[in-house]
C-alpha cells in the first residue's frame, strides 16, 4: 500500500531562480530521470513538477556534488545529514526525500547515501525501501536518528531481501522495536550481500535479539553487526547465552557491540567460553554492562590463548584494580595480538592504572589504551606522561594529555576514543579520523583477514599439527560429534584440494569456502587425539 504523500507549494516569497542549464552530460539517466541538467536542475524539475517545497540547501549539496562529477569523481557519498553545521536547522522531510530518491535512482557516481538527524518518519522508509530496489549502485545507507517505526523498518527490511548492492546500513537510533527487529532478522535468511548492519539504539527486543543470533549460525556475509542498547527484561542473560553460542558457530563475523545488554559475570563467562572457539572476531564491544573483576579474569584467560581479538571496548564496567591487573598480566606475558583496549571509567585507581601502563612497556602490539574516568593518582600521571613523552604511546592513541603545573604531572581529557564520533560528526577535521575511531580502523570489515596457506604433507596427525604449530595462524581446533576441525586462513579464494590421504584414522574431505577463511575439516574416526 503506497503511502499517501503531503502536496506543498513552493517556499514563500519570490520563487527561487532556476538552475543554469548545461549541455546533458554524459552521465545523464536515459529513463524518466533524465534532464538537460545536472543533479541540482533536475532537483529543481522535478519540485516545480510535483508541487514540493524547493529546498535551498539541498540545490546547494546537489550543486557540489555536480562539480565533483565533472572533475571525474566516482563512489560519491551524498552528505545530507541533519546535524551538519551547515543546514542551519534545516532537515529532510519524508515527501522532500522522495524526490531525492527520484534524483537518485539511476546515478551510478552515487553509491553512499547519509541522512541522518532529519525527519524521514516511516514516509522516508516507503522512498528509501523503493531506492533500494531500484538503485544498483548504493553500497552505504545511514538513516540513523529519522523517526523510523516498526512499520518503516519493515518496508527497509523486506527491500532488502532483493537487493544484491548494499554493504553497509545505519538504522540506529529509530524505534523500530522487536517487530522490525525480527523482519530484519528474516532479511538475513536470504540477503547475501550485506556485510555491516547497525541496529543500536532500536529498542529490539529479547525476541528479535536470538533470532540474529540463530540466524547468523548460518550466514556467512554480515561482517558487522551492531545490537546496542535492546529492551530486556529478566536477570537470566538470556541473550548473552544465545550470541554466545552464536560466536562458536560462525566464523565470519569481525565485528560485535553488545553494549547495554545488562550482561554480568556469568554472562561474560559465557562469551569468553564461545571466544576460545571463535577464530575471527577482531572487535568486541561489551561497554556499559555490570561486568566486575571476576568478569575480566574469565577474558583475561581468553586474552592468554586468543590470537584474533584486536580491540576490546571494556568502558563503563566496574573491574576495578583486580580486573585491571588481571589484564595487565595477561597482555605483558601472552597476549600479542591485542592493538586497542578501552577501560574509560571502570573504578580503576592508581595500582590497576599504573599496571595497565607497565604491561605497555613489554607487549609491543598494544598501541592504543583509554583510561579517562578513573582514579588517578600521582603514579598513574607519571607513567602515562612517560609512555607518551617515550613515544610507547603515541598522544593520537590515548584519551588522556599530560601537563605539569607546579612541577606536579596530571592528566587532561583528550577528544580520541574507539568510537568517539559514532553518534556525531565534527564541525572541523575528519568524521573518521583514526584518533577519534581508533576502533573502526583497526578492526575494518570491509576486508577479511588473510593470511599465507599452507601446505603440508605426511602420514601422521601429529606431524600435521606440529607444521600448523610452527606457523604464526590462528588455529582452532574443535571435537564436534567425531569430526576434528581446524580453522586454517588461506589466500587460494575457490580451490578445493584433497592435501592428504590417510588410513582408518581420518581422511581428509574437503576444504570449505568462507569469505577467504577456510575449514580444513577432517572426518576421524574418533572424538580424541
């Protein structure tokens, strides 16, 4: 059923001037989306045509984004987003939005869409479920913050099932509830494309929540997915449980944020038991939960074995000292794989901060650590004022600043983070700069992780082990209902190879295919070595 669309004249006042035609440019739609002009004139037609309010800001975008087409520029990504300082209060409507999605439907110089902070409502959904349709080039979406209901959410959803393009969308921020969570859990059944869904903020519910679970046992494509902040009621942990036997399953998975979802110690206990097994997650967010210390021993024992974990946000937790030291140890003497770790306000004083900062001395790959909120003392100024002025610790990777007054060192509060600008952008510099979101540029899931293959021949199964040993991959290997499976990374994307022949022992059938990992499973006889 179509959504009934609210007819507005033009801007009061004298009507504004009509765009300067050119020449069609070559680029041009050959449907009805054609125009002797640009993007901005066929903007301005097509609101003379259906009687919408012309807005000025939006000619001015789609101006600059006709002159970076004529400069040659391609992957464009359209920036209307509500809380830019330039639109001065001006927001995107639902009925403005349809004619924007007109405007867009055939370019292919456009292929990311961000309209964030404005005002879609589930009219905006209609128009942007038709774009998805429609356009084949959009690979990123962001309409996070748009009043977008369960209804909305299920018009996004259901396009997707069809569409082959999109990588990465933003629906953060809009209520579309356990409803719209679960169409969108059913999406994932049948899109094959998607690789970063973001659904922070959303109010899903505990329902919709173990269906993406269940659901990604089975899919191989979404790289990263985004769960913050559901409505849950109980103390069971009923979602940790089913996200946890989630993370044995899958092996694609890079990215997870579980913030807000009340998890305590046994739940932590839970993931870090599925982390043992996991061998691809490279970004773990667990931030604002109940977790205490005898939480971050339980991960610092996964931290001791773990060799894919790269940034772990911990922030606003309660590990206090214990916790810290747990960490600490097991990041000086194990753990080399670890690049960012945030423990912002955690109740750590100045012995768990201190500690935290020792073990950056020893481990060489931990390049990045958030400490602000905590209980600094004099010690814990000087060892990070150390760590920054030795150059251990570059200013860019830290939340803290040190400075001397009186001869006496304290720490000042820096603007970098894992994720400091998630919800905003700046009004100056870069929106994605490394120092404000440290944690998507090291864990990136636009790439998989790929490693060297290896091949290997030999008539026993310790000698196999012993050639894997030997190597720096990340090995898992699990005892599932007779079988014996090692998660081997290899480069050789599609060849299927028999390596090696054994005799009642096992035999080695195949290798399977996952998004550039690969299972190297063997069918054994027995459940044990």
């Amino acid at each position: 059923m179509e959504l009934s669309q609210k007819q507005a004249g033009p801007a009061s006042g004298s009507p504004l001037p009509a765009p300067s035609r050119t020449p069609t440019p070559a680029w041009a739609a050959a449907d009805d989306s054609a125009s002797t002009g640009g993007l901005q004139a066929y903007y301005y037609d097509l609101c003379m045509e259906k009687s919408q309010e012309i807005k000025p800001f939006i000619l001015q975008i789609l101006q600059e984004v006709d002159e970076e087409i004529e400069k040659g520029s391609v992957g464009i990504t359209l920036n209307i987003a509500g809380n830019s300082r330039s639109l001065s209060g001006e927001r995107v409507t639902g009925e403005d939005f349809w004619i924007l999605c007109r405007v867009l439907k055939n370019n292919s110089f456009i292929n990311g869409l961000d309209v964030r902070y404005n005002l879609l409502s589930d009219v905006g959904a209609y128009y942007a479920a038709k774009l998805l349709q429609k356009q084949r080039n959009l690979i990123y979406l962001n309409l996070m913050f748009n009043d977008i209901g369960p209804d909305g959410g299920e018009l996004i959803a259901k396009a997707l099932h069809k569409n082959r393009t999109l990588k990465h969308l933003r629906m953060t921020g809009n209520k579309i509830e356990n409803k719209g969570g679960m169409f969108f859990a059913a999406m994932l059944q049948i899109n094959s494309s998607l690789e970063k869904l973001d659904l922070g903020d959303c109010d899903l519910g505990m329902q919709s929540v173990i269906a993406f679970a269940t659901v990604l046992t089975q899919n191989q494509t979404i790289k990263g997915l985004n769960l913050n902040r559901p409505i849950l009621y109980g103390e069971q942990e009923e979602s940790t449980v089913h996200l946890s036997h989630m993370l044995k399953e899958n092996q694609c998975l890079i990215e997870l944020h579980i913030c807000k979802h009340d998890i305590k110690n046994c739940g932590m206990k839970q993931l870090c038991d599925a982390l043992y097994l996991n061998r691809s997650l490279q970004y773990l967010d667990v931030s604002c939960n109940k977790i205490t210390q005898d939480g971050m021993k339980y991960l610092a024992d996964v931290l001791k074995s773990n060799t894919t974990l790269e940034v772990i946000d911990l922030s606003f937790n309660r590990m206090e000292n214990a916790g810290a030291n747990y960490l600490s140890d097991a990041l000086a003497s194990h753990n080399r794989t670890l690049k960012a770790l945030s423990v912002v306000s955690n109740n750590i004083e100045g012995k768990g901060l201190v500690a935290l900062s020792q073990s950056m001395e020893t481990n060489p790959t931990l390049s990045h650590i958030y400490i602000w909120g905590n209980k600094f003392d004099g010690a814990t100024c000087v060892a990070y004022s150390d760590l920054i002025h030795t150059g251990r610790l570059k200013p860019d990777n830290t939340d803290v600043e040190p400075f001397v007054v009186d001869g006496h060192v304290y720490l000042a509060e820096v603007s970098n983070g894992l994720k400091r600008h998630y919800y905003w952008t700046p009004g100056y510099g870069e929106a994605c700069s490394p120092s404000s979101n440290a944690g998507f540029s090291l864990a990136p899931v636009s790439r998989s992780r790929i490693q060297p293959a290896v091949s290997c021949c030999s008539d026993s199964l310790h000698n196999v082990l012993s050639a894997w040993m030997n190597t720096s991959f990340p090995i898992s290997i699990l005892h599932v209902s007779g079988s014996l499976e090692l998660s081997l990374p290899n480069t050789h994307v599609g060849k299927t190879q028999s390596l090696l022949q054994y005799s009642s022992v096992f035999t080695i059938a195949y290798i399977l295919s996952c998004n550039h990992s690969y299972l190297l499973r063997f069918l054994v006889s027995r459940t044990r070595l």
